[in-house]
C-alpha cells in the first residue's frame, strides 16, 4: 500500500514539474521579429538602378522615434533614409559585397554622413547581413515610385526653400503671395485636405536659405527653412 502511495505521488509531482515548464503561446520574451523579406538579385535585372555607392545602418537610438515623415521609427521593419527620394518610394537595395537584397519605403531624410548614400533600419540591414560590418557597398534600384517627374535635379544634394505660410482657402495664400515678389503657391493633401503653402527661393546651401529666411523676416515676413519633398 505503501508503495502504491508513493508511487503516486511521484506521479503527481512529475505531472507538476511538467506543467510549470509549459510556455504560453505568444509568451516567450525572446521571440524574435519575423525576419525581412528577402530579395533574389536577378529580380534587379530589369529595374532601373538609381544609385551606387555605401549603405549604413541605424537603430537603437531611434527605435520609437518620430521619423521624417512622421511615422514612428520601427527598426526591425525594413525602411530608409535618404536625402532627397520622396517618402514612400520603394527601393531594392543590392549588396554588392555579398550578393544579398531587400526592399526599402523610403519614409526618413538621411544619412547625413559625406560617404553614406542611405541609412538603412536594422531590418534591413539584417537581410543583406550588414549588420556585423556596418557598412556595405550597395547599390540601390527603383521598384515603386516616380523619380522622373519629381523636382529632384541631384538625388546627391537636397534643396530647400523659405515656407512662408499654410492656407486653407488659396485666396489667402494669393492675397499674401502678391506681398511677397518671387513666392509661389504649391497645393499640398494634408490629413486628407488639400492646403495652399507658400514658398520662396530654391537652394542647395542651406545657410543661404537661412540668410534668406532673416532678410524676409526684417520685411515683415515671417518663416522656416525646410527641405524640398521630391513628390
């Protein structure tokens, strides 16, 4: 009887020991992202290519941040920075070093490094395994997107401008254009409503842009520097 008896309580302790090591689904804090979609070389063949030259990486430090289109930086997902694309163009970036490709959203400005051509999330960055250099030669081609009808001259070289104001209605955006000699009204969709900026001058020296800002502001004109978006 005895033996019987303790034998079930082995059981009962095994059954126990058992159900304290089970994991719920969904539970496990080490799970890790799905991995980036990768991309065969060959698909480049028949794209046009846009660029050359060194690819760079960012992540921790702007994981959570707000990017330059004002979505939240995901570092684990597979988006850019460049200079001057317009958010939203989709590029397929080439390792060259290892033969390795991914799909990019261009969705922030960047990097601002001499040598760098784009910054890439770690997502991405993982896919053409870039990660452990931390640079690559890359080479990056149009998939989705129109560069051709865009304003960019230089895809090298961003240009800014003066944004002198915002407007609902265009007739106040005219009525403030014929104060200012040189501005121009650009309609822009804005949370799904169209608005009537006005801008002025176009420059590839942002401290020219920042000088001109201060003689308009001694006018009367008030204003910020931005960026040219290229859409």
């Amino acid at each position: 009887m005895q033996s019987l008896l303790k034998i079930l309580l082995i059981s009962a302790l095994a059954v126990f020991l058992a159900s304290c090591g089970v994991t719920r689904k969904g539970t496990d804090p080490e799970k890790k992202p799905p991995p980036a979609p990768r991309v065969e070389v060959s698909d480049a063949d028949e794209l046009p290519m846009v660029e050359h030259g060194v690819a760079s990486w960012y992540g921790p430090n702007f994981d959570g941040k707000l990017t330059a289109n004002g979505e939240i930086y995901d570092m684990n997902g597979v988006t850019a920075a460049h200079r001057t694309i317009p958010f939203g163009t989709i590029l397929l970036v080439e390792n060259i070093d290892n033969g390795k490709s991914v799909q990019v959203r261009v969705n922030d400005r960047g990097p601002y490094a001499k040598d760098r051509i784009i910054d890439l999330s770690k997502g991405a960055a993982e896919a053409i395994e870039m990660i452990g250099p931390g640079t690559a030669n890359v080479q990056l081609y149009l998939v989705e997107g129109d560069l051709e009808n865009s304003r960019i001259t230089d895809i090298k070289v961003p240009t800014y401008t003066v944004q002198l104001g915002s407007y609902q209605e265009k007739s106040q955006a005219e009525k403030r254009q014929k104060q200012i000699n040189g501005s121009w009204i650009e309609p822009v969709s804005s949370n799904n409503k169209i608005m009537y900026r006005l801008y002025y001058g176009n420059f590839t020296d942002p401290d020219e842009a920042r000088e001109e800002m201060r003689r308009l502001r001694r006018s009367g004109h008030d204003g910020f520097v931005k960026q040219i978006e290229n859409n």
